[in-house]
C-alpha cells in the first residue's frame, strides 16, 4: 500500500483545485517560507479525521476554508482527498484503490467519503487502524511535533509509544466494553424497577383468578346439567322417530307388493302389446313385398322394351358397317396414287440440290483468292508502318528536348518573376513588422479589458454560488424535518404491524395456537383476520362479536380436537375454535325487523369476509341487530319483547332477556380496526415518501446547479490564466521583431545575387532550342516518301476488300439456297413417310370393319335369349303376388281377435297405479311428522351450540346418561347452579390468564435481572483480558523500540548511547522518559541537550519505530530543520534505507534533503495569498551538473 495522489481545493491557501502525484521512494514538497508548504501536511492530517483546530494551527475549524485575498473572495468549503493503492489489501476493504476524503462548509456541516460513499468519521478511524497512519499515528509529524516528543511530559508521549506498539485498537475495544458495561449496569436498573412493579400487581391478579376459576367451574357444572336435560330430550325424541320409521317402513312394505304385482301386470301388458306390434308388422311386411313385386314385374317388362330396341340398334349398325367399307376401300386407292406423285417430285428436288452444292464450291475459291492478296498488302503495309513510327519516335524525341527547353526557359522566367515579387514581399514585410508593433500595443490592451470582464463574471458567480448554497442548505433542513415526520409515523406503523402479527391484546392460549398455524394448515386465523368492517361500524362489530372476536377459526372438527390436546399438553390454557364443518348459519325469524326505523341492519350484513366463511358470520352475526342509537335499540327491544340482541353504533348493547352494557371505551384501539389502521399509516408513508422524494430532487437540482456554477468558476479562473499567458506571449512576440527586420534585409540581398545567376541560365536555354528545330525540320522531309506509299496500299486494300466482301454476300445467298432445298428436299421425305402411314391405317380400319360386321349378328342372338328368359320370370312373380294376397287377409282377422284381449290387460294395470298411489300419500304423511321431530332435535343441537358450542357427539362424550335420573331434579340443579354464579357477582375471566401472563413476565424479567448481571461480570472479566493483553504487547514492543532506537541514535550521531525508561509501575498509563548521551558527552537528561540534539533524537525515535512497524507511507514537515548540514546528510541517507517498506513525503528547504529526493514539487505564491505547484522530476536532471 502506498499514497498515490493528495486533492486539495479551498483548503487554507490552495484557492484553486490542486493535486499532488506520488510514486514510491522520497517526495520532496519545497519552497519559500510562507508559500504554504505545510499547509500539505495540515490537508492530510485533516482528512484523516482531526477535529482539533489548534493542530491544523487555526482557533476554529472555520480557518481551514480559504479566506479570501485582497483580489478574491473566500470560498465556502474546503475539501481534501487522498488517493491510496490497497492492491495488497492492507486496509480492511474490498477494493483495489481507496480515495478518503473530507468536505466542510462555512456553516458548519461536514461530511467524510469512502470512494465517493457518505461515511462516519469513525468508519475512516477504524479503517487504519493498526497501520500507523492517522492524526495520532507516527506516519505524519507536523512543525513543532519534534520538539513536542522531547520537550513535552513523559505522559505526552503515550500515544506515540502505543500506536507502534499496536495497542490502539485494544485501548478503543476497552472502552466500548467500558460503555457496554455502564449501559447494563443502567438496564438493571431498570430490570430491578420493573420487577417491583410487577410484584405489586400479582397478588391482586391471583385472587381475581382464583374468582374466576370458581365462575368456570360452576359453568362448566352447569353445562353438564345442561347438557343431561339435552340428552334425555333428545332421546325421547329418537324414541318417537323410531316409532314413525316403523310406520313408515310397514307402508313402503305394502306399497312394495303392490309395485311387484304392478309390474307384473305390465310385464303382460308388454308381453301382449309385443305380439299386436308383430302382428301389424307382419301385415305390413307382406303388404311391402306385394308392391315391391309389383314394381319389380313392371321393371322387368320395361327390360324387354329396351332388349327389343337393343337389336334394332344392333341392325343399324350392321348396315353402317356395310357402307364404311366401300369408303375405306376407295381411301385406300387415292392414297397409293398419291404416293408415287410424291416418289416424282422428291427426284426433282434431290437434282436441283446437287446444282446449287456445285455453285457454293465455286464461289468459296473465288473469296479465299482476294484474301490472299489482301494479306500481302497488309504485311508490307506492316513493314512501312515500322519505319514511320521510328521516324516518329525521333521526332517526338526532339519535339521533347524543344518542349523540355522551352519549359526550362518559362521556369527561370518564372523564378526570376518569383524572385522579384519575393524582394517587393520583402520589403512589404519590413513595413508590416513596424505596424506589429502598434498592433501588440493594442492587443495587450484589449487582453487587459477581457481580463476584468472576467474577473467581474467571476464575481456574479462566486455570489449566485452563495446564494445556491444557501437554498440548498433551506431544502436539506425541510427534508429533516420531513424526514424526521416520516420516522415517526413509520415508527407508529412498524408498531401497529407488530402488534398485529404478535397477536397483542390476545389471550396466550390463542398466540400459542397462532404459532402453530404454519406447520397445521387447518388453522385458517382469529375471526378478527378474516373479517373487514368499515370504520363507522368497527365498534358495533366488536361489540356484537365480544369474546367470538379472539376464537380461532379451523377447517375442520377435527383440527380443532388436535390444538385443544395441544393446549392441554403444554398447559396453555383454554381457546374457543370454530370448526367451518360444524357451523351452521342463523338469521331472523321475523325478517320485517330490519325494516324498522333506526335499524343499519343484520350484523353479518355489515362486514365483508371471503364467501367459504358465509356459514360462520351468519352464525356469529346472523341474530344480532344493529341500530342507529340506544333510543332505537329500546324501542325495538320492547316491541319484540327482547328476544334479540341489538348493539349501537355506539357500541352499547341490549341483550336478550332484557339486561342492556354500555358506557365509555378505555382507549381507541380495537382489534377490528387494527388492520384497516396499518393500511392508513401505510398510506400515509406513501405521501411522505413521494413528497420527500420530491424535495430530494429538487436539492439534485439544485447540486447540479450549483456544480455547474463551480464549475463556470473554475473556468473562469482558467481563463484568466490563459489571457495572463496570451499577455506574455505578445509582449516576447514584440522583441522578437527587430530581429525578424534585420534577416529580411539579408534575404532581398541573397535574391538579387540569385536573380543575375538565373538570366545566365536563361541565354544557355535559348541556344540549345534553335539548334532543336532544324533537327525536327530534317526528319519531317525524310517521313514524306513512305506516307505516300501507305496511302496508295490502303486504296488497294480497300478495293481488294470491298471484291472479298461482295463474294462473300455471294457465297452466303448460296447456302441460303442450299438450305431451301435441303428443306423442301426433307419436306417430301416426310410426307411419303405421312402417306405410307396412312395406307397402313386404312387397311388395319377396314379389316376391323369386316369382323364388327360378324360381331353385331352375335349380339343380335344374345339379346332375343334374354328377352325369352325375362318372360318366364314375368309369370312366376304373378303366381307369387296372387299367394301373399291370401296370407295378408287371414293375419288381420287374427289382430281383431288380439286386441280385445289387449284392452282387459290395460284396465287391470290402471286399478294397481291408484292402489300404489294411495300408500305413497300415505308415506308422505309420516314422513312430515318425521320432519317435524328432526326440526325439534335440530332446535335442541342449535340450542347446544349457541349456548355451549356442544355437538350430540361431544355431550354423549362428555356425559353418560344416567336412567335413575328425573328431569325434575336436573332441572333443580340448573336453577341452583345459575343462582350460585350470579351470587359471585362480576368476574374478570381474564384475570386467569392475566396472572399466567404477568407470573411469565415476573419470572422472564428474573431471569433478565439475572443474565444483566451475569453479563456484567462478564464484561468486567473482558476488561480484565484486554487489559492483560495491552500490558503483555507493550512490554514486548517496548523492549523492541528501545533495542532499535540504541542502534539508530548511534548510527546518525556516529556513537553515543541512548534508551526509554517507563515512569510508573502501570505500564498501561505510565509516561515514557528518553534518556540520551551524543558523542563526548555524559547521560544526561534531554531538557539538557542542544536544539539539534533533540531534533536528531527524536528522529532517531520516529526512524526506530519505522523500523519496527513500517507505515505505508509517511509524511514529514520541516523536521530536519535544526540540524546542520552532516547531520542532514546522515538523515537523507538513513531516510533511503527506510524506503523499502515507506513511502516519504517530506516537505523542507534543507539542501541535502531536496538532493536525496527523488521528485520534488516546488510550491510559490504567484498570486499574494494563493498557493500553486511546479513539479521536477530529479531522477531525468544530471545534478551533477
């Protein structure tokens, strides 16, 4: 790890944004006194996290911000980033390069970043840590901290010692542990007060429960009594059921005999109805087959017709075949005539084809004649062609030499031409260097004007960057505030909810239960959860629900049975459950009451829940009334002679009977209301987090505006910069004229001297042009004789082509003739071949024609067979026919007789129907009364359940019912029950699980009181460790520092001895003395010892404990300062040898430091009050030099 760069902008002197690169080895930061050197060392010292004002040489943390200069303004913050390289990961952080920084404003806020991250200042503390770096490490000694460590009390010097021998961070977990201790000596305290209180209200709370005890006992002897009267009723009631089902049973007997011979009935019947139905289709079956017979004899007649046309056609065609004949035969002869007319004239045709072949042979000799004639003209064309173009050559070769002649001689005219426009530019040039001069003048003092339309601009913008500031303090303040309104209505939300999802305010049976509901499915909630109710109706609900409000809702009997044996087994107390298969809904018996006035309606009416619960609100709900107020609630009592429960909205409630609750409420809060709560405060959080959101992005807004500005400030002041330098630039540009006139004058000499030498050249390139031209002249005369030769060979040649090319057109009108009669000679040959195919076919056609004449009498004879066979078949179907008319005739006399038997059957089946009728009506008669001693149990199972949640099952479980015993006597006893518990008067029935809860709570906060103070004597034990631990290090260390700080203090003052003494027996609070004695001189004491002495055993202190614990880098203000010029040298050279394992940063004015560094940075005030940088890189320069 090493430091790679320092960021300073507004920090004390450095007004404008400067950073400072740093590689490994020395670094050397130079300059006068004053310019700001140490103001480097302040920076990091600063951002490391000091907070004292009197180290950073300022009375208050506001100084560190520029102040201002008599030309500037002060700015309003500072701020400082250093860059370090944690490739190795020195520093406990994930990254590869970590940047600290640290920005204040003149208002008094701060804020400290990690790579950019808002952080805590002590986040920056921890993170070095161990390393030797940090306000209190030994990685940065300021001026004045030498003489500090010898000069000032042993005690002084402890944070020195105990940052080298890294127990720092073992002093900080001491004193966290020291603050944990405290803050649980407080919570017991607390613990203790808490336990009293609680032991005041157990007493009470036990007596309240025992009380309530009683009351359950008594209830639950009651309902037994209750639950016997129960049984023996609906015993009885069964009795009478069994009664009718006998009845019952003996009539459906009956009627089922009577259905049995019924059937049997119909069985004949059907048997019967069967045979009519046969009969009838055996009539219409031989009715069908007579008509089908019928249209088959008419058919077949109609087949003899067309058999008798069929050989009519058939003699046609014989006389058809007959004339076809003649014709073929006479086709036949015209073909073969035609024939040999084709034979003639194909003979003819193959004659003229021979002439014309004789004729192309001819006319082709004739054309290659003329094309050899042609191909000697052209070759001694070729020949003379030759020669020309060697003529050609020579002139243009000479044509060439004129031109290139010619170009010469244009070129030393131009050049002399350029020449004297170069002397008149010169002397143009003269005259403008004189008009520079006045030029520069004005430019300078333009450039001046600029610079303070500048300076004013930045001006504007330092103000319009205050007043930005300004707001944007303004906005983060309201979003405090808006922030801090947030929290705490985030803080009553997160409360609700948890007291929602803790079940507060809920028996502890019922939390147990909740518990259990993620791993029993079955267990669907409290009512309270499944249930949502307006907020106007919210207290009449839970008024209507009472207690039902904390039953847990299951989806089974079952699931229930399972959570009791769970409450029973862990001893959690009693809860009510509502099996959704058990319950059954309830409603008014007179519906015309929720039409009276003053009535909102039925209670199930008025909440919303999922459809599957339907049965058990209406159960829960269904009989109970709501109303507007009590006056509405009495009048309606009285008028249905209070035989309904009615609640206000209100909350007050008349129960059945007559007895009425009612008054104030302790408190606001409501289960029912609960979630409809945390949906408001839920909403609410919504509107503050849009409306922060909105306020934050308007301070981005504002940021950026204001980064903008500072943005426009900085370049502003670059600008300024820039026109300075511009300035500079005119001015050098200005001296440098006068010698730019005396080189113009030289060069107009230099040209006329050129100028004489180019008019010679000029002469010599006119000569050799004439002497060009008589040559070109001599090889014109000589070309004339062989041009003349070639035009008369191109007229031959044109002659001899134009011949060649009129044979040519000969030769192809001779193959085109040639091609015709190829043609028509190949035309003939087809159609003799055409005609023999056609003598052919007609012989094939006309010895067909005489076999179809012998085929059409065979048809003849087969077609007169068939009509004769078609004849007898007639007769045999007319024999048949006459047979099934007889058959017909004797089946229907036989259905006559058959019906009337059919009818006796149908009267019989009607007699039994009525007598099957009268049992049924008679069956429906018992099975009303049946129904109506079911609706009488079912009233006493209603009874059960809305009194006691009892079902049959669960009182015959619960009770075995007793012959010996009287309804007088259980109903004795119920009246005596009733009067003992109204003789206990009110009962808290929450007392019993109050009491459990606060004995929990008394017994819990015991046990914190005893974990506190197991946890105390822990932390003391802790401290103990620690405290172990930091004397066992130090002593360690200390010996190490001491060893090394001898060998150091002797190797810079060439001898000598020196060593650290503790001042007390604690080495954990004890003062380190440093004993020293240089060369020559005795042990003595260091108040003794020179100004030099001290500052060279100081150093040898720091350079020891860099030895021991190397810190990544170190920073060093002025501290060689005191010694002279050997002593310096022995400092720089041991300084080198720590270079290994730290990086130096030494800020100083001694020469033989600045010779040992490797780069320096040079630090002046240009402008008075304002610090800027120069870098060199010594390692380039030869200093020997």
């Amino acid at each position: 790890m090493y430091l790679k760069s320092i960021e300073v902008n507004g920090f004390k002197s450095f007004a404008h944004k400067m950073i400072f690169k740093f590689e490994h080895g020395i670094t050397g930061i130079v300059g006068p006194n004053g310019s700001g050197k140490s103001n480097v060392a302040d920076a990091v010292r600063w951002v490391l996290g000091e907070q004292r004002a009197k180290q950073l040489r300022g009375s208050k943390m506001e100084d560190v911000i520029f102040a201002g200069t008599e030309l500037r303004k002060p700015m309003g913050s500072a701020y400082v980033a250093i860059t370090l390289d944690n490739s190795d990961h020195s520093l406990p952080i994930q990254f590869e390069e970590v940047t600290v920084a640290r920005r204040v404003y003149r208002s008094g806020e701060s804020e400290y970043l990690i790579n950019g991250s808002a952080c805590r200042r002590k986040d920056i503390v921890e993170l070095f840590f161990d390393t030797g770096i940090g306000k209190e490490g030994y990685s940065i000694i300021g001026q004045g901290q030498i003489e500090q460590i010898l000069s000032g009390k042993p005690e002084d010097r402890r944070e020195l010692f105990d940052e080298a021998a890294g127990i720092v961070k073992y002093k900080k977990n001491k004193l966290e542990t020291q603050r944990s201790l405290e803050i649980e000596r407080e919570n017991l305290v607390r613990v203790t007060d808490i336990l009293t209180e609680l032991e005041r209200q157990v007493s009470p709370l036990q007596k309240q429960s025992e009380r309530a005890r009683e009351y359950l006992l008594l209830r639950d002897q009651l309902k037994d009594e209750d639950v016997k009267l129960f049984l023996f009723e609906n015993r009885n009631l069964e009795q009478e059921l069994n009664e009718l089902d006998q009845k019952i049973e003996i009539a459906q007997r009956e009627m089922k005999q009577t259905e049995h011979a019924l059937a049997k009935a119909k069985e004949k019947y059907g048997k019967q109805e069967e045979l009519l139905d046969s009969l009838k289709q055996e009539i219409e079956t031989i009715a069908a087959e007579i008509s089908e017979m019928k249209i088959t004899k008419q058919q077949k007649e109609g087949q003899i017709q067309v058999l008798k046309e069929q050989i009519n056609t058939e003699r046609m065609r014989e006389s058809i075949y007959l004339e076809s004949k003649d014709k073929l035969f006479k086709d036949l002869n015209e073909k073969k005539q035609q024939l040999k007319r084709f034979e003639v004239e194909t003979e003819e045709i193959r004659k003229e084809y021979e002439a014309v072949m004789d004729q192309k042979i001819q006319k082709e000799s004739e054309v290659a004649l003329y094309q050899k004639q042609i191909q000697d003209f052209e070759k001694e064309h070729e020949e003379i062609e030759i020669r020309v173009n060697a003529v050609r050559e020579g002139r243009m070769r000479v044509a060439g030499a004129i031109e290139r002649s010619q170009t010469v001689k244009e070129q030393l005219n131009v050049q002399i031409i350029g020449l004297e426009q170069q002397m008149e530019e010169l002397e143009q040039q003269i005259k403008e260097q004189q008009n520079e001069k006045t030029l520069f003048n004005n430019k300078i003092k333009a450039i001046k004007g600029k610079k303070e339309q500048l300076e004013i601009e930045r001006h504007n913008a330092k103000r319009i960057e205050e007043t930005l500031s300004v707001e944007r303090r303004q906005i983060q303040t309201e979003i405090d505030k808006k922030r801090e309104k947030y929290h705490r209505i985030r803080s009553n939300y997160e409360t609700v909810r948890n007291m929602a999802e803790r079940y507060d305010g809920y028996g502890f049976g019922i939390k147990k239960i909740m518990e259990q509901q993620a791993v029993e499915s079955g267990i669907i909630g409290v009512v309270a959860d499944i249930i949502k109710v307006e907020a106007k109706y919210e207290t009449a609900i839970e008024t209507a629900l009472g207690g039902s409000i904390q039953n847990i809702v299951t989806d089974t009997q079952k699931t229930a049975k399972k959570m009791i044996e769970y409450l029973k087994k862990n001893r959690y107390g009693r809860v009510t459950f509502l099996p959704l298969d058990a319950i059954k809904g309830k409603s008014f018996a007179r519906e015309e009451i929720l039409s009276e006035p003053g009535v909102v309606g039925s209670a199930n009416m008025l909440v919303q829940y999922d459809e599957t619960y339907k049965e058990l609100f209406s159960s829960l709900l269904g009989k109970i009334l709501v109303v507007e107020d009590m006056d509405a609630g009495i009048r309606i009592a009285d008028k249905y002679r209070h035989n309904v429960r009615i609640v206000t909205l209100e909350g007050d409630s008349l129960n059945r009977g007559g007895s009425m609750s009612g008054g104030a409420f302790k408190n606001k809060s409501n289960l029912l209301g609960r979630s409809r709560e945390v949906e408001e405060l839920k909403g609410r959080l919504d509107k503050w987090t849009q409306t922060i959101a909105k306020d934050e992005k308007k301070y981005d807004e504002n940021e950026k505006k204001l980064k903008e500005y500072q943005q426009n400030m900085v370049n502003l002041e670059q600008d300024i910069q820039v026109i300075s330098l511009e300035l500079n630039t005119q001015q050098m540009s200005r001296t440098a004229i006068e010698n730019r006139q005396e080189e113009l004058t030289k060069r107009k000499e230099q040209l006329v001297l050129q100028k004489e030498r180019l008019k010679r050249e000029l002469y010599t390139a006119t000569e050799d042009a004439d002497r060009l031209q008589d040559e070109q002249m001599n090889l014109e005369s000589a070309n004339e004789q062989d041009e003349e030769r070639i035009k008369v060979i191109d007229e031959k040649l044109e002659y001899l082509r134009k011949c060649a090319e009129k044979h040519a057109m000969e030769v192809s009108k001779v193959h085109m003739r040639l091609s015709q009669e190829s043609q028509k000679l190949e035309f003939q040959e087809d159609n003799q071949e055409r005609i023999r195919s056609e003598i052919e076919r007609l012989s094939e056609e006309f010895n067909e024609n005489q076999k179809d004449v012998g085929d059409v009498n065979e048809n003849v004879k087969t077609l007169q067979q068939q009509i004769e066979e078609l004849k007898d078949s007639l007769n045999l179907m007319e024999q048949k026919i006459i047979t099934d008319q007889k058959r017909h005739q004797k089946i229907q006399e036989e259905v006559k007789t058959k019906e009337i038997l059919y009818k006796d059957i149908l009267k019989e089946r009607e007699e039994m129907i009525e007598r099957v009728s009268g049992y049924d009506k008679e069956i429906y008669r018992l099975e009303s009364q049946k129904d109506g001693k079911k609706q009488k149990k079912k009233e006493l199972l209603d009874y059960m359940w809305e009194n006691y949640e009892v079902t049959y099952h669960q009182a015959k479980q619960r009770l075995e019912l007793n012959e010996t015993e009287s309804l007088l006597r259980i109903k004795e006893t119920i009246n005596r029950l009733k009067k003992q518990i109204k003789d206990l008067g009110p009962v808290n029935i929450n007392a019993i699980e109050d009491y459990k809860e606060v004995s929990e709570r008394y017994e819990f906060m015991q046990k914190q009181h005893e974990d506190i103070v197991t946890a105390e004597a822990h932390l003391a034990g802790l401290m103990e460790e620690l405290e172990e631990a930091m004397r066992r290090q130090f002593n360690e260390k200390f010996k190490d520092i001491q060893r090394v700080f001898q060998e150091v203090f002797v190797e810079l003052f060439g001898g000598g001895e020196a060593r650290l003494e503790l001042t007390d027996d604690d080495v954990l609070e004890s003062g380190i003395r440093i004993i020293a004695q240089p060369p020559g001189k005795k042990l003595q004491n260091m108040m003794q010892l020179s100004g030099g002495e001290k500052a060279l055993t100081a150093i040898s202190l720091l350079f020891a404990i860099q030895n021991l614990k190397p810190s990544p880098f170190c920073l060093l203000d002025e501290i060689e300062a005191a010694l002279d010029d050997s002593n310096v040298t022995r400092f720089a050279k041991y300084l080198h040898k720590l270079t290994k394992d730290t990086q130096f940063i030494v800020i100083t004015h001694r020469r033989g430091t600045m010779m040992a560094a490797d780069v320096l940075y040079g630090i002046t005030m240009q402008e008075k009050g304002i610090s800027t940088q120069v870098s060199v890189n010594l390692i380039e320069n030869d200093l020997d030099e």
